[in-house]
C-alpha cells in the first residue's frame, strides 16, 4: 500500500470512528498512532510520544485558551446579555425588522468579549427570542437571526477556533485577531442588509417597535460602557502592542469578574463553577490538540501535503480555484461536523498546500488571509443543515419552533455569507489592511 493510499484509508477510518460517535481526539488519535505505526513502526510512535506532548503543551500561545475561556464563562454568568439587547433596541428597535438587528448587533457585542458561538447563541436567544415572539416576528426570522447572530462569537476577536488555527499552522495570534476586525464587522453589517431587505420583500415578519428618543437612546448608552471598555482594553491592547494576547486574556478575566461583582452576579459558587467549566473545556481541547497534532504528523509522514502540491503544480490549477474547491468542502463537512473538528482535520493537508502557491502577495499574508476565510466558512457550518448547532441551540428554547421554519430563516443569512466570502477572496486587502497598518 502506498503512502497516498495510506492516508486516504485512515482519513476514511477517522471519518468512520466519528460517524459511531467516537470523541474526536479519540477518533484522531487512534487514526493518526495506527498510520504511524505501519509507516513507522511502534518504537517510533512511543518514541514521538514521550517527548511531543510535553513539547506541546509547554508553548505559551496556549495558555490563552483557558484565560479566554474563563473570561467568557464569567462573562455569561453576567448578565449583560439583556443590557447589549436593550441598549441595541433603543437604537434600531422603530425599524422594521429592528427587534431582529438589534439582536445582531448585541450579538456581536457579545461576542467582542465572549469567543464561543454556542455560548452567544445561547445567551442571546434567551433574552431576545421571548422579546420578538412578543413583537409577532415571524418564527423562521426570530430563529435564523439568532442562529446566524451566535457565529459572530468566533469570527468577531477573541475566537477559540482561530486560536487553535494560530497554534496549528504556527501563526501570529495577534495578527489574526486584528485581520479578524474588519470581516466580523461585515459580518454583522451584512446581516442587518439581509433584515432588512427580508421584512422589505415580507413587511409582515419583522413589525417595527416603539420608537424612542434621541434621550432615551444616548441613556442607554450608560448600561453598556463597561462593555465598550473592556473591549477597548483588551483587544485595543493586542491591536496597539500593549499586550501579548495572553496577557490580554489574563486583563479581561480580571475586567470581567469586577463587572460580575459590580452588577452581583459573581458569588464564590458561580465563580468556581467558571473555573471547573472552564477546567473541562480546557481539556477537552486541548486533548483535541493533541490528536490533531498526531494525526497531522501521521500526514506530513505520508507526504501527502508535498504530493498534492506537485499535483496542482503540474496540472496547472489556479490558486484560485483551488482555494474555492477547499472553502467548498467546509460548506460540506459543515453539514456533519462541528467547527473545531473541521479545523483541525483539514488545515494538516490544506494549509501546506495553500502555502506553497503563488497569489501574488507574501507567504506570512497568505496564512493569515487564508486563516480567516476558513474561519469564516466554518461558521457557516453552524447554521447549515442537517446540523447546524446554532439552530438547535434556539430551537431548544421555544417549542413551538419547527426545524423545517428554522433552517428556511437562516437562508437570507446563507446568502450573506456568501457575497462576504466572494468580497474577501476578490479583495484580500480587506483582510490586511489593518494587519499591516497596525503591526
């Protein structure tokens, strides 16, 4: 058997230990040990592992990942979800289909200092769901605009997902937290546009709410400056040099638990219940890391990386296209896998073969380009069926909502997405130009 069809086989049987629902660490784990012992040989295989996870669990760029964690786990347990809804409400609630792009917009308030999707989408859609259902909405929008909304948690910095991308490929966490700015603001913007033009084409499914005054909106303003603070700290730090991102995450913990105690929130159970949460999330990861990190050497191994570039080399194939076949595959493994999973089975193989091609700009802006569009087309995946984990997370809150309502409501936003992902390839400079203008 050769190389080639040797890591086809194990990415067939890591697909298979999946679909038995076999934990991906595990799944990677098994796949990744046995395809290096039959290229390698056992010895080999106990010799990498009692030297690489010490080596990589010492790096310092993961130590962010619990920090950030933590700091969202408090931040959930604040209770400024209402207050973003609120305060986003007064501003647009009088337009048509306000209710649902104040929604958008706290969501992606939310998710400046939160960095999970599940996370935003579940606070969100508690607060703002009952408040449309109320207001008539129709189901379908009130559904697709939270589903869609909670993405915003890991495209909009800091994202837990493009933190595992920076350790993966060995990028710059900062500089992708700053390339991440712009496209998570034309995120939230084009989303608004789809509302809108959505309650235009069906004024019915997005009445306007009660109007209210200059006044009223710039009060406001007051139950949500501490927000607005702690993003400026914290990621205007990362993007001015202030601080490291751990260093930043360690600030925003500190922020985010004086906030919990200023509003009450933070008793010493709910803060150790953070920290275990946190605790087991951290794990998991980084248990998932570490399967990926064998699997991906189980690949290097074969060669396949190296292959599949002299393929496309030989053959011709624009950059191009080849990014586009790519970013099509993680519109179609969104269908069955989380984001995280999507992650690190694929960036092994792609990532290689990306760089190694010629778009016309340096190779450090390749990776980082290349890193937020796949960041991008794996949130989609949160709202595609036939498992598109947002949707169920809103469907679990109201009964009444029927899957068939909710996946037809996340459409306006599919398409959103798209335009966004054609901008951003067409114009890579969008992606960049903060990149380079702040490092």
């Amino acid at each position: 058997m050769g190389n080639v069809e040797l890591a086809l086989l194990m990415m067939a049987f890591l697909l298979i230990l999946m679909a038995i629902r076999i934990p991906i660490a595990l799944a990677m784990l098994i796949s990744g040990g046995t395809g290096y012992i039959i290229l390698a040989g056992t010895p080999a295989l106990l010799s990498y592992l009692s030297t690489a996870p010490v080596a990589k669990f010492s790096t310092y760029d993961l130590s962010v990942v619990p920090l950030f964690l933590l700091m969202g786990e408090i931040t959930t347990r604040s209770g400024i979800t209402s207050e973003l809804f609120r305060t986003c409400n007064k501003w647009v609630g009088h337009l048509k289909g306000g209710l649902a792009m104040a929604s958008i917009a706290g969501c992606a308030a939310f998710g400046a200092i939160c960095g999970s999707s599940l996370a935003t989408a579940s606070t969100m859609g508690k607060v703002a769901l009952p408040e449309m259902k109320k207001h008539k909405y129709a189901s379908g929008l009130a559904a697709g605009t939270l589903a869609a909304g909670g993405t915003l948690g890991i495209l909009i910095p800091p994202s837990m997902v493009l933190i595992i991308f920076a350790v993966l490929t060995e990028q710059n966490i900062s500089k992708l937290f700053i390339a991440a700015f712009l496209p998570g603001f034309l995120a939230a913007f084009g989303y608004m546009l789809a509302i809108a033009i959505y309650v235009r084409i069906f004024p019915k499914a997005g009445p306007r709410g009660d109007k209210t005054s200059l006044k009223e909106k710039i009060t406001s303003l007051k139950d949500v400056w501490h927000i607005t603070v702690i993003f400026l700290i914290v990621l205007g730090g990362i993007y001015l040099g202030f601080f490291t991102p751990t260093e930043a995450a360690a600030v925003g913990v500190i922020l985010t638990c004086l906030l919990a105690l200023l509003n009450g929130s933070l008793s010493f159970n709910v803060l150790i219940d953070c920290i275990t949460r946190t605790a087991v999330s951290s794990a998991m990861i980084f248990f998932i890391v570490f399967g990926a990190d064998l699997f991906s050497v189980f690949i290097a191994l074969t060669q396949v990386p190296s292959l599949g570039v002299q393929y496309i080399e030989s053959a011709g194939f624009s950059p191009y296209l080849v990014l586009t076949l790519m970013l099509l595959t993680y519109l179609v493994l969104g269908c069955f896998m989380d984001s995280l999973a999507m992650i690190l089975l694929t960036i092994p193989i792609y990532f290689p073969v990306i760089m190694a091609m010629d778009f016309g700009f340096p190779p450090t802006d390749v990776g980082i380009w290349f890193g937020i569009l796949a960041l991008i087309v794996v949130e989609v995946g949160l709202i595609t069926p036939p498992v598109g984990m947002n949707v169920f997370i809103i469907n679990s809150f109201d009964s009444s909502l029927s899957l068939k309502e909710s996946f037809r409501g996340v459409i306006p936003f599919l398409l959103s997405d798209l335009a966004r992902v054609v901008l951003l390839i067409a114009f890579p400079s969008i992606t960049l130009v903060l990149v380079h203008a702040l490092t």
